[in-house]
C-alpha cells in the first residue's frame, strides 16, 4: 500500500517532481533541500509521528545514508521557502479540481477559516510564541507558550481540502492573522470558492467588506455580543412564522430575515438566518441500566451577505442552513483529525518558519491521502483510516527501498 500511495501520488500529482522547486538558505548545503522535503513527506505519509522515528525506522531499513538526518531537516526547515511550498499546494489543488477530485459542498464551493492553537508547554519558548499566565488547581502560577495559527479549508460532502495557513504572531488576534489569510488565498485560489464561513469573530466589516471586494460572500455566526443584529432578529423572530421542516432526524424551524441599519460600520443590508434544531435521541439511563428519550436542541444564527432568494422556496433556505453549518468541517476534518490522526500539534522543529513549513506540507500530504483514499481504494475491506494508515505503515516497513523517486 506504501508504494501505491507514493506511485499514485506521483504519477496523478507529479508531486516528487514538484517539491524540487523548494529550496532554503542554507550555507553550501551538503544535502539538496529536495531531499529533506521528500524524507518529510514519507514521515507523514507513514504516520510516523516525529523525525527521530523516522531516523530510526530508517537505519533499521539499512538506508541511513539517503535520508538526512534529524538535525539535517530541521536546520532546513528554519529557512524553507514558504511560498514555494504553497505553490506545491496550489498545483496539487489545481489538479484534484480539474479531474473532478473534489466537490461543491450542497451545490456551493464554499471555504471556512478559523483559528487553532497549537502547542502548550512550560519550557518551549522563541521569540515568536504565545505565552499566558494559568492558575493551577492548587494555586500556583505557570507560564504556558504555545503557537497559533488562522486556516483555511475549502469545504466538501467527503472530504475538505486544506488551502492554506497563516501563523497568529504575538500581539495579535485572529482577525489579523485571517485577514493575512483570506487575502492571500483569494489571489492564490481566485475560482476555488464563492462563499466564506467563520464563527463569531468574522462578524467584522472589515472581513465581509475585504470577501465583497474579490466578489466572495460571507458568512459568520451570530452572537449575543452584537446586540442590535441578535435583538432585532430576534424580534422579528417573534413577529414572523418560522419555516419548518424535518431533515433526517432532526426537526428544523428556520426564520430568515433581513435586517438595515442594525450593524454600524457595514452600511448594508444582510439577511440573519435562525435555526432551532430539534434532534429526538436515546441515552443511557443515570442507573445504566435502561435508555430514555432526550431531545437535543441547538439554536443557531447566521449573518451573510448572500442575496435573498428570488422566489419562497423552501429548498434554498434548507441548502442555506446546510451550508451554514458546513462550518464544523474545519473543526472535526481539519483540526480534530488532523491533530488525532496525524499528529498535527507535535512541534518538529521549534522555530517560526519550521513550524508553518511543517503543517504545509502536513496538510499537503493529508490532501493527497484523502482524495487517495477515497478515489482508489475499491477494496471493501479497508473501512477505515486508521486501517489505512496501518497498511501503508506495514508496506513502508517490508519494502525493499522505500524511497521515492527523487530528481537529484
Ligand atoms: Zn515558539
């Protein structure tokens, strides 16, 4: 299965031929930095989980001299070129959209950005960590550092496609990191998509107003902190009948309004949608002996730019709400998974630059093994991931030379 991955990953993504572009500012270096990039990419794509166990791993295989060693990758990883590497993502990006590798999300492309915080320690410090001040339980203090970082994911109904990720640097918040981000990915991805969803903090006229100005809609959750907005809807919640219908299991009333002259500094009209969802369930009983019936209730609102639709048609409001939902990809594919799956949030190298070039090609190989999976695997019995990995892990370890064709 190794080798079926690495060939496919070749032959459909030429990708062992486009990572020779990358480069990094080493002094005379004694190893060409395509190498290092290749010895990365098998370590994620064998799920290998850090550079010692591939170091390792390999000079059980008996190949130590072909794969650089740990201090080696690490030292490139301080000076790789950034942007090269996302070049790589836009080409592999470009290739999986023009063969039909991914697919609109309810009829929509649609891109959701958020931010994650990823490494807390006591000790681990450089001058661009995070730091914060925490209160342990029994009273002392602790300064934790950690890293942050806004994404970007195009959303999709099997899989999504990481885009891309800009760090949040000390001093400042989310908004100017995703700021950074959106913009850099509307000039690098111009077609990808036609809609952007954040959480609470994207209510911001200066994210819907930079979206508008590359013609992209925006979509933000609604929360009590915009007062006006969520009373007004809310209001008019009150006044006006709900759409109401039942989707699978959950029973939906949804109001869509739209609301002027409620959020200072946008100026314009935007439609507030609300969503009471209802989905009937059975737990275990307290005794655990028997189940009960509990509904679980949600109550969602969404601001956006979208226009209103033209007729009263039901259906479009139903794939509005769908969409809006499409949210949570970013949460349970991009950063649950990617963290629990693929070790997203263990610090290779700790420095600025290493960090942002590991995830990049982290998420490049996650991209790759997604549409691999889900394209090329015909046989019924690999059901799950993790079965997956396990294989390719097995192949990686019985292959002869494991490594991959590399231009030198
Ligand atoms: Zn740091």
């Amino acid at each position: 299965m190794y080798r079926k991955l690495i060939r496919y990953s070749n032959k459909i993504f030429n990708l062992f031929d486009i990572i020779a572009s990358i480069t990094d500012e080493r002094l005379k270096p004694q190893i060409p930095t395509v190498k290092i990039v290749a010895a990365i990419i098998i370590m994620y794509f064998t799920n290998l989980g850090s550079l010692n166990s591939l170091s390792q791993t390999i000079s059980l295989n008996d190949l130590k001299k072909e794969i650089p060693s740990v201090s080696t990758i690490a030292r490139a990883a301080d000076t790789m070129d950034l942007e090269e590497i996302r070049k790589i993502g836009i080409e592999i990006y470009g290739k999986a959209r023009k063969s039909k590798m991914l697919r609109p999300c309810h009829g929509m492309w649609v891109g959701v950005v958020d931010g994650h915080e990823q490494i807390t320690s006591p000790y681990c410090k450089c001058p661009y960590c995070k730091s914060r001040t925490v209160t342990k339980k029994d009273g002392v203090k602790e300064i934790q550092y950690y890293h942050e970082f806004t994404a970007f994911i195009l959303a999709g109904p099997k899989i999504s496609f990481i885009l891309d990720i800009e760090p949040i640097l000390p001093g400042e918040g989310e908004i100017s990191s995703s700021y950074r981000l959106i913009e850099r990915v509307c000039k690098n991805y111009p077609k990808a998509f036609k809609i952007v969803i954040g959480d609470g903090l994207y209510l911001k006229e200066t994210v819907f107003n930079l979206l508008e100005g590359h013609h992209k809609h925006a979509i933000a959750v609604l929360k009590e902190e915009r007062r006006q907005l969520f009373e007004e809807a809310n209001r008019l919640s009150l006044l006006s009948e709900p759409k109401v219908y039942r989707q699978k299991k959950t029973y939906y009333r949804v109001w869509d309004h739209s609301i002027s002259g409620c959020w200072d500094g946008y100026g314009k009209k935007v439609r507030v949608i609300v969503s009471e969802e209802a989905t009937p369930g059975r737990v275990h009983s307290k005794d655990g002996r028997s189940f009960e019936n509990r509904v679980n209730r949600a109550n969602w609102m969404w601001v956006t730019n979208l226009p209103c639709p033209e007729g009263d048609d039901i259906d479009d409001l139903k794939n509005t709400v769908r969409v809006c939902h499409s949210r949570w990809q970013i949460e349970n594919q991009c950063f649950n998974e990617t963290v629990n799956t693929w070790n997203a949030d263990h610090v290779y190298r700790h420095s600025k630059n290493a960090i942002i070039v590991f995830l990049l090609l982290l998420f490049t190989c996650v991209n790759i093994f997604n549409i691999f999976r889900i394209r090329n695997i015909k046989d019924r019995s690999i059901k799950t991931k993790i079965y997956l990995i396990e294989l390719i892990k097995a192949g990686f370890h019985t292959t002869h030379n494991p490594l991959p064709p590399i231009p030198i």
